[in-house]
C-alpha cells in the first residue's frame, strides 16, 4: 500500500499491530475517524492511555480492578472456600454470566506455552499455591481451555498442590445444550459418553 | 457486559465505537494491549491524535496529504486534462496501484445521500466544476461505487459540468477477470453485453 501522508501511514500501521486487524480494515477506520468529530479520536487515545498508565488488579485474584480487592474477592457472600482458575478476565465474565459460580477466581494471565515463551513463572500461579497452603481452600476447579496449553498449565498446577488437603476438579467437556450430535467431533462426543453423569443429576438446571 | 473496572469499561466502549468492532472484540484487542509494553499503547494514541489533528488536504484534488499539493497533482508528468472523480483515498490508491492511469483525481469526500444528510454542499463538487469553468480540462472519468447513491451523485456532477465542453465517462462495469459467467449478477451481465467493446480492444491489455 502507498500512502499519500506520512500521517496517515503511521496510523494505519499501528492501528494494523493489533491482532486481526490488517492494513486495509485499518484504513477503514482511520478514515472512519477522520470523518467523525475530533473529540471522538481524543476520548478513545486517552482512554487507552488511561487505561494502560492507571490499570489495577486485585491483589487477591489478580483480575483487573480499579480497587486493592475487587468487588467478587470483596463480597462477603462469595463462597472462599472454593476457587475457579481461569485464564484471563474475559473467563471471569463468561463464567459471571451463567449465574451458576458463588466461589471465588484466581486469573493466572496466561497459559504455560514454550512456543510463545510463555513459563510457569510468568503466570501467577505462585500465588495460588501459596492460598492452597494456607490451608483455607477446599476446591480449585480448572476451567481453562481444553488446548495442549491448557491441559499442560492444569498438569503443572495439579502436581503443585497435590500435596495438599484440596479436591481438584475441571469443567465438564461435553456436547453443548442445543447441539446435533452428528456434527460433534469425535473427541467430545467420546469424553461426553465416558463423563456421562446420572439421569437425576441432568434434570437440576 | 459487566465490568469489573470503569477504565477497562471505557476504553472497550470507545473502541466498540469503531465500525465493525463489536464490544467482545473491544475487550480482545485491549486485553491484547494490556499484555503489551506501554510504548505500544502510547505510539498507538499519539498516532491517532496527531493524524486527527494535523491532518492536511491537497488543496487541488481534496486527497489526503501532508503537504499543500499532493505528490500526485505536483507530478509534472502527469496529464492534467482528465481528472477521475472517485469517492475517498482508497480509491485512489486502488485505481494507482493498476498503473493503468495517468491523469489527477478529485476526491468528493463521500456520496450524495440524503438518508445520511449528506447532500451535494458536503462534497467538494463546486471545486471539480470551478475546474471544468477554467476550460484546462478535456475528460471527467467517474469512478464512484455503481450503488444509488454513486448513481446519484455521478448523475447531479453531470448535470453541472454539461453546459461546459468536456467529455464525461465512466468506468467499465462488467464480468470480473477471471469471473465464470455462471455466477455473474444479471445486472453486472448485461451491461457487460450491453457496453461490449471491439475484441481487437480487449487484446491491448
């Protein structure tokens, strides 16, 4: 692409780092920008800064929080005894969402990956063993992705605190609620079978 | 979508303000941020702000440029008799990355349309007819996106550049190179049979 402004070039260009985003969409909304109102540019370029330069996360859990302890870890309703490991902040909300958690989170950033340099020092798995010791935890679920990655962090996890008086258990894998079963892959279909849970259990929710 | 922190929610809501970025994918790309060095996020913020702010225009063609005449109008070699009128830059840079012309362009800044209240005075239409007035150019080449608006606008452009002596056209509408038959529109076909060139034509290029 030849651009006619240095200017513009340099927009589009660091717009296109974000992920998805190549130069063409980047354009787009450039241009976009260019057609809106000044003020429009300037609230989301200080929003991003803000956000980068005052950004907090909860001591606790370590999900992104304008407070020290934010507001689940905080609510005295929340069961403490019991501990969801999730990956990222996105995690936390889908699982928020359903209603169906009263326990706590513990956001580890990430998932162990040596492709991405990505090692168990990096996540904030530390942590959360350190909470397990403590002795005050009677469940950590794991409900990270269902990926080589995932798997490997839950391992590395698992082998950390099975010393400890803790249960571990992981989300249940199966065939989603509304879907055929002769589109599931093999894989699902297969640990839906081998998982299956009594009949009773099914009719609760 | 609940957020557990006002920044977080802000600087997702103004990226989701975009077009064709919906709110989970505001999250993504901030998220993504979050996990990149600062430099990124203040890079990315200045080169907005800066663009929006000192954006500059070729005060002959109305394309984007960083000085007062663009590369393209200051050109010597290029023939400033035909003038192509297209809707924004990328246009431009579709129809200079073909090769195929050597003329300037005019940039309208949009389309007439009425259910968008743009209408002809929120275009740089009076300045393409000033330079039809001045009798220095021989050809109009429309090259707007063949929709209603495009239709329109090229239509209410004609209607002001007829009384003067220059020849008007339009780009070529037609089968794709490469296109079967088959799965062509019928309206894009028969203008195709309709607008059928010599076929010694079609061995030029």
């Amino acid at each position: 692409m030849e651009f006619s402004s240095k200017l513009l070039e340099n927009a589009v260009y660091e717009i296109s780092q974000l992920p998805g985003i190549g130069k063409r969409t980047a354009l787009r909304l450039v241009l976009h920008l260019l057609r809106q109102d000044i003020d429009q540019t300037t609230r989301l370029s200080s929003a991003l800064v803000n956000l980068r330069t005052e950004i907090n996360f909860c001591k606790s859990c370590h999900n992104i929080s304008d407070v020290e302890l934010c507001e689940i870890c905080a609510n005295p309703l929340r069961d403490k005894e019991v501990i969801c490991v999730v990956e990222d902040i996105r995690d936390v909300m889908a699982i928020e969402s359903t209603g169906q958690f009263r326990g706590l989170y513990h956001v580890l950033g990430g998932k162990i990956s040596p492709i991405d340099g990505v090692g168990p020092s990096d996540l904030f798995i530390s942590s959360l063993v350190d909470k397990v010791k403590a002795g005050k935890v009677k469940e950590i679920i794991f409900a990270l992705s269902s990926t080589m990655e995932g798997d490997t962090t839950n391992f590395y996890i698992y082998k950390q605190i099975e010393p400890y008086e803790v249960v571990t258990s992981t989300i249940a894998r199966g065939i989603a609620v509304g879907d055929e079963l002769e589109y599931a892959d093999q894989i699902t279909l297969g640990r839906s079978i081998l998982h299956r849970i009594p009949f009773e259990n099914s009719l609760k929710s």
